[in-house]
C-alpha cells in the first residue's frame, strides 16, 4: 500500500495539452502545431461529442472552479489475490484452500483478484487490440453499431443523458454486448473482432460459472443454478473507452455505483484509474498486468444476507491518457426470484426484472443508482 498525493486543478474549460514548459517536446514550433492539429482532428472525429452535449454543465463546473484547486489524498492498494491453480492441482487441501479465500475475499473486500486463471495472455492482448481498433472508429460510425458491428441497436452508449450535475456525468463510451450477440452468430471469417470476442467470452464465462458456484454453494445454493439460470442471453460483455478529460478531478470516468448482477470479471490496462470504498474510504487499484478482477454484485449479496459485499466502485478520469477495460457481467433470466439464504433476511424478496427497473427509473429521476437500500426490510 502506498499514499499518492495528487494536485487536482480545476481549470478554465480552455483545454491545454501542455500545461508546463516541462511537459513541451522539444520541437520546431511549426512541427508542433501540425502534430497537435493532427492529434485533435483524430480525436474529434472518433470521441462522444462530450463538449457539445454538456456545454451547459462544463461551463457552470468552470465558473464556480476558477481560481481554486484541491488536494485529494488516495492510497494505492493491492487486492488480494487468489492463485486459482489450486482448484485444478489435484491437492484436495489446497483446492479447499483456495475456495476459503475466494469467501473470504468476498465477505472482507467484495474485490478481489484471481491468477492462473485459464485466460492466456496471448488472448486478453488480442481482445485488447481489437478493442482499441473498435474504439478508433469515427464516433458516427459506433454509434450505428447495428449496421457497423452487427451488434444489437444501443450496445453503444455514452456518456450520462440523465446528467443534471456535473457529478453524474461520465465521462467514457462502451459497447455493452449480449453474449447471445457474440456466442454462435453467423459472422464471416474475417471478422476477427467477432471470433476474438467469442473466444473470450466463453473462457471468461466458465470462469465466471466456477467462481459463482463455489460461492453459492457456500450459502447452500445448489450447484447447477448459474448454469440453468445465467445462460448467453442474459449475461453481457461491456467493452469500455476512458477518454482524457481535461476537467479531471470533477468529472468521473465512471460514476461511483455497485453492480447490478452476481459478480463481474475485469480485464484493465495498466493506466488505473479504478476506485472503490473500502472500510469507509475511497482507495485506489493498484493494476496488476497478471490478473482478472472479481467483485461481488448486488444480488449475491442479497443471497448470502450481506455476508458478501457489493463494494461501491468508481473510475475517475485522466487528464492525458485513455484507459480500457471490459467487464463480463454474469446476470440471470429476468424472472429469476431474489431472496436472502436464510430467514429473517435482510431484503424482500424481488425478482431480477423489479431489480432492473427500479435502477432504471431512479437513474433517470435523480440522476444516479440508489439499489439495495430500496428492498431492505
């Protein structure tokens, strides 16, 4: 663990690529102004129109910001991690070991990260690169993804249109697929994207399978649950794109939430940027190039009566470089009966569809995610 100590300006709306001379490359001021032209033109064309649709909002951050500046302090951790080897190594007591961690994790952290896998390296850099392929498409051209990429109408999505605050705007762009878009569609053979994506998601759904039954079965759950009731059509794939942000420190990558589902997988860079609460502080995922991220979602811990947390997490911008992830969401059929291991429970009993609806609604009425708090007892 170690304390990074960050100056987060809060600057005019005047973006400047190069706020100190020590930041300038040492070039002939004609090269310069090229290479930034060309630069800007680029991402223009293949970012949201961020400026354009928050104007309103950027320029009420930028008039209450001017002249002032904060210093936020956010310590760097590592989370634990589980060698997944042992589940697979033939040794009883170990496999039994690894087991107890992955419970322990989830009831202490609700993060946690997971080494030998079974998801090479060879395969997440490839995801990797056909991600960021996919990203450096002009923005008109992702957002008719029905007709670029095949996927289904409103995979693409950016930004926060219910944003009524600075606050509530986030800054990023993803492709939230369904696995039943990806897994057996008719593609032809050169679409590489597609057959990457569908390699990826069938190993990271099987690992998504494994980790959820021994969690279950720990609650007493019966073993063949996510196979009958988390199957391709309900489950998805979001592919995300952090821009710069030249307003960072005000504007969130990803606003703070938990996730609305079992668990989640997570594949990111080495930029960072992830955040989550833990033991009442915000604190900072220091990225490991080895390993997966696991993090319980809201519906495991309703199962196990808050004994596994559902951590709030967020991801804040950068002012000078892009970050990339892509998360697996293992979610249920939209029927599925939500109710706490044991009596009393903690929550009502809801089915998954009620869950879904009600973050929805409360998302586009205040603007954020309220969740759990509305089902308890």
């Amino acid at each position: 663990m170690k304390t990074v100590k960050m100056f987060v300006p809060k600057p005019s709306l005047q973006y400047t690529l190069y706020k100190s001379k020590e930041h300038k490359p040492k070039t002939n001021k004609k090269r310069k102004n090229k290479n930034i032209k060309k630069r800007s033109s680029a991402n223009v064309a293949m970012d949201p129109p961020f400026h354009e649709a928050y104007k309103t909002l950027l320029a009420e951050t930028a008039a209450e910001a001017k002249g002032t500046s904060d210093v936020v302090t956010v310590e760097e951790w590592d989370l634990p991690v589980v060698d997944l080897g042992r589940l697979t190594g033939g040794k009883v007591e170990e496999e039994e070991e690894c087991k107890n961690d992955i419970i322990r994790a989830s009831k202490e952290w609700g993060f946690f990260q997971v080494v030998n896998h079974g998801i090479s390296n060879q395969l997440l850099a490839k995801m990797r690169a056909k991600q960021i392929e996919l990203f450096k498409q002009p923005f008109e051209r992702k957002s008719k993804e029905d007709q670029f990429s095949n996927f289904s109408a409103g995979s693409y999505r950016w930004g926060t249109p219910s944003a009524t605050s600075i606050t509530q705007l986030s800054w990023s762009e993803a492709f939230h697929v369904s696995l039943s878009d990806i897994l057996g569609s008719n593609y032809g053979s050169d679409d590489d994207l597609r057959s990457t994506m569908e390699e990826y998601a069938g190993k990271v759904s099987r690992l998504a399978q494994k980790l959820a039954e021994i969690l279950g079965e720990n609650l007493g759950r019966s073993s063949k649950f996510f196979i009958e009731n988390c199957v391709p059509s309900t489950c998805y794939l979001r592919m995300n794109r952090y821009p710069p942000c030249p307003v960072q420190g005000q504007i969130f990558g990803l606003m703070p939430h938990t996730d609305s589902d079992f668990l989640t997988i997570l594949h990111q860079d080495q930029v960072g940027g992830l955040e989550l609460v833990k033991d009442g502080k915000w604190i900072a995922v220091k990225p490991n190039p080895q390993a997966l991220i696991v993090n319980i979602g809201d519906l495991f811990q309703v199962w196990s009566n808050d004994e596994y947390k559902s951590v709030e997490h967020r991801v804040v911008t950068n002012s000078r470089k892009e970050r990339y992830s892509i998360a697996y969401f293992l979610c249920p059929w939209s029927e599925t009966v939500i109710k706490s291991k044991s009596e009393p429970g903690v929550y009502r009993r809801f089915s998954f569809r009620e869950f879904r609806n009600q973050v929805q609604e409360d998302v586009r009425k205040y603007g954020y995610k309220i969740g759990l708090p509305r089902f308890v007892l």
